[in-house]
C-alpha cells in the first residue's frame, strides 16, 4: 500500500464512520458502526506504524503538488505510535459507549460527532504543515464542543462556554502566529520551516515561538493556562470525558514536542527554559487541585495536568533519554487516564454518583471493579512494575544525569503526592461502606451493558500490565522516535525529497 493510500486513510476512515453514523443514529446500528469504524481505524493505524518502523518516515503529497507548496501528510515514528494509540483509545470508548451513550443522544449524532473527532486528532498528528494543523484543531474544537454540551445539562453549558472561550484565545493566538512565521519566512511547511526560520531574525522569531508556547499551552493545559480543564471534564457524559481526557491535550503536547524540535530550536536556553519551569509548576499546581477536590472526575481531571507537567519536562530537557521518557509517557497516559474516566462511570452507574464522600461499597460490592480500578490507579501513581515506574523513572533519571535535582524532587514529590490522591478515592468510594448501607453491585446491571463497560477497562487494564512487565519494546520505539525528533533529517527527506 502506496504512502498515497496507507496516510489518509487514518482520516477517511473516521470520516466515512461518522457519515454513516449520523444516517443511521436513530437506529441501534449507529452505535455498531461507529465501533466497527474505530476498529478499521486502529488497523490503519497499526499497518501505519508497520511501515514507518520497516521504511523510517514517509510522506505522501495530496493533490501531486510538491511540498513545500501543497497540502502534505508524514509520518514519523511519533506520530504513527499516536494515531495506533488513538485508535486503541477510540475503540474502547466506542464500546464502552455502547452501554453508556443514550438513545436520545445517540439521535443527536453522538457517534458522528465522536468519530469526526478522531479523525481531528489523527489530523493534527499526520499533517505537515501549520495551516492544517490549524484547521485539524479547529475539528476538534468543533466536534468536542457539540460533544461537550450534547444533553444541554446547565453544568455542560456552563462548561461549555469556559472551554470555548478559552481554546478560541488560544485559536487567535495560534492563527496570528501563524500569520506572522508565514510573513517571517514564506512557508508554513514544517519540514521547510526548520531551513527557513535560520535565516529569519533571531529574536523576532523567539517571540513568535512564545506565542506558539501559549496557544498551544493552552491546548495542553499547562501552567497557568490550564483553569479550562477540570472545569469542563467533568460535565459530559463518561465516554466523552475518557476520549478528552485520553487525547485532546496529548494533541497540544505533540503540538509542542513537533515544534519545539523540528522549527524552535535557535534560542533554546530561553524556549526549553522557559518550558522546564512551567512542566515543574504544571506538575505542582495540577496535584495540588487534585488534592483538594472530593469528586472522582475532577480529582482525574486535575491529575490530566499534573501528568502533563511529565510529558513536557521531557521535551523541556531535549536530551534523548528525556524525550524517550516523553513519548513513553505520551502512551502511558492515554491509555491509564481514559481508564480511570471509563471507571468512574461504571462506579457511577452502581453505586449512583461520583462524589466520593457520598459513595462507597464498591470493594465489598464490585471486587472485579476495584481490581481494574487499581491497576491504572496505580500506574498513575508510578507503582512498579506497571507502566508509568517507568515513564517516570525515565524522566527522574534524565533530570538527575543533567544535575537537575530539584527538578527530579519535584517530580518524585508529585508522585506521592499522586498516591495520596489515588488512595483516598480507594479508602472513600471503594473501602468505605456505602452512606446508605447499599452493597453497589455490578451484577445490577444487564448483562450487555455490564459486557461493553467492562471489556475495554479490561482491555486497556492488561495493555498497562503489559508495558510495565514487558517495557522493552515500547522502550525502543519510544527511543526511536525520540531520536527522530533530535535528528529530524530523515523526517524532512521524507517531506522535500531532493530539495531538502
């Protein structure tokens, strides 16, 4: 399968489901279109990453016109491995959504909405140049926001303007930034734009690195631009808030992985300065909000910041253990904090709510439940041997070879901070007997309901297991990937062929 072929079809896909979703959403058949849509997704993905991993990065001109001119698609390892783990992410809520997503929502287009959403966020991690970047972002900010609000509940209309609001500053600043590197050097193909920014003048495009530091930090929901963030995920229903959670504000991180290491790169004493303060406060400030709140879905929201803080202290640090530690943490992430918003629902669902200090039973009442409600629990925390001891061992380990030790202090003084968090969710809502003498029971569910909510916790609760018992593969395509960003050479090969 040609370059031509094998890099749209992660978008057409989703497209197409979402197509066929919205025609049939007052049927029961939409709900299965979509999951069959995600699971065609995901083998996209994976014959994606097959290919990038045999061949290096390929890129594919849409339209035959040449880059740096035309709309251009490329793959690299990072951005294969994030489209794999975004079908992984969109198939489990998709069934998990079979169980969880009403009928009235379903006929409001949930499941066409969900899936134009994927196809936003494989866009923005295959396109190659800022432009498309922006309209793939726009997307998602379309579709999220439908997303967000659909039921029309006052706390999701609420939500609903602050996420708004905010990501369309962020959209302004993203857009004038574009604007002025368009005008600085004449291209926006990110391949090109590495030999184009070199010759600009240097201090004019640090501040146009630092606007693309705040447009896409909001995105991210770094320090002190991430407030938007636990003010909205907790509003919509369980299966959207695990697919933001799992991806939106991976895709601002990538955002700033990409450009930080294929165009940003000529005052990196400032730009990776300035990101190493606001990784270690994003990781502080986001722990401590966690700390604070007694809401299942809003303790897991803050820690989507706090976590965040991880993933760009590696690029913050641009040494190859650090970014290797990045893109680990990139996987990790996404699959352990979609999980823990999967369980929440389920522990909603039975034990009827997410306040933890108004719930409780659920070990006595849901053994299975708790199991699978500890495994990600604990790989958040950072517990061996699942898979985030090591996403945080990297990063430790990388800030102590560049002597950084209260960087690595931090860092290991918000993983405990991460287990308070965790262990007061176990000893209120999972230890703690229920307020009303209830024993919450998965077994008061239908039997389907209680299949398609359980299967993908399952699912994506072994993936956890598996990279922390078997890290090294996942370590060497992490590595790879890290490499590829340091060394971008084969990347825009890929892209300007001999022009590079």
């Amino acid at each position: 399968m040609t370059p031509a072929i094998l890099l749209p079809l992660p978008l057409i896909l989703p497209f197409a489901t979402a197509v066929l979703a919205f025609l049939f959403r007052r049927n029961r058949e939409g709900r299965w279109i979509s999951v069959t849509g995600a699971a065609l997704m995901l083998l996209a993905g994976i014959a994606l990453l097959a290919r990038v991993l045999a061949e290096g990065p390929i890129a594919a001109q849409m339209g035959d016109w040449p880059a740096p001119f035309g709309i251009t698609l490329v793959a690299d390892t990072l951005s294969a491995v994030m489209v794999v783990i975004t079908g992984i992410t969109a198939l489990a809520v998709a069934v998990y959504a079979a169980a969880d997503i009403t009928a009235e929502m379903e006929e409001q287009g949930y499941h066409a909405l969900f899936q134009v959403l994927i196809a936003g966020v494989c866009g923005a991690f295959l396109t190659g140049d800022l432009f498309n970047l922006y309209v793939w972002f726009e997307v998602m900010l379309i579709s999220s926001f439908g997303l967000l609000v659909m039921g029309g509940k006052r706390i999701q209309l609420d939500a609903g303007i602050k996420y708004v609001t905010l990501n369309l500053i962020s959209t302004i600043l993203f857009l004038s930034g574009i604007g002025l590197l368009y005008g600085v050097t004449g291209t926006l193909n990110l391949a090109d734009l590495h030999f184009a920014v070199q010759d600009a003048d240097p201090g004019l495009v640090t501040v146009i690195a630092a606007m693309f530091l705040v447009g896409f930090g909001v995105k991210a929901a770094v320090f002190p631009l991430f407030f938007w963030l636990p003010a909205a995920y907790h509003a919509p229903s369980f299966s959207v808030s695990a697919v933001f959670a799992g991806l939106l504000t991976k895709v601002g991180v990538y955002a700033l992985m990409r450009m930080f290491t294929l165009v940003f790169t000529q005052d990196v004493a400032f730009t990776h300065g300035l990101l190493l303060w606001i990784a270690v406060l994003t990781m502080i400030t986001g722990v401590l909000g966690a700390a604070a709140q007694s809401d299942f879905r809003r303790i897991l929201s803050f820690h989507i910041v706090s976590q965040i803080g991880y993933m760009v202290l590696g690029l913050a640090l641009l040494t190859p253990l650090a970014l290797m530690g990045a893109v680990f943490y990139l996987v990790h992430h996404i699959i352990v904090k979609a999980n823990l918003f999967l369980v929440s629902g389920v522990a909603n669902r039975i034990a009827g709510g997410t306040d933890i200090e108004r719930i409780g039973g659920l070990y006595k009442g849901a053994p299975l439940l708790s199991l699978l409600f500890l495994i990600p629990a604990f790989s958040l925390a950072g517990f061996p041997p699942l898979s985030g001891f090591w996403a945080k061992y990297v990063l430790v380990k990388a800030s102590l070879d560049l002597q950084l030790w209260w960087v690595a202090a931090a860092a290991l003084a918000v993983g405990l901070m991460t287990i308070y968090s965790m262990t007061k969710i176990w000893g209120r809502a999972f230890w703690a007997p229920h307020p009303t003498g209830a024993l919450p029971r998965l077994s008061s569910l239908p039997l389907g309901d209680r299949m398609a909510l359980l299967l993908p916790i399952a699912a994506m609760a072994t993936l956890t297991v598996v990279i922390g018992l078997f890290p090294e593969p996942f370590v060497q395509v992490a590595t790879r990937a890290a490499d590829e960003l340091l060394d971008p050479t084969a990347y825009i090969a890929a892209v300007l062929g001999d022009r590079s």
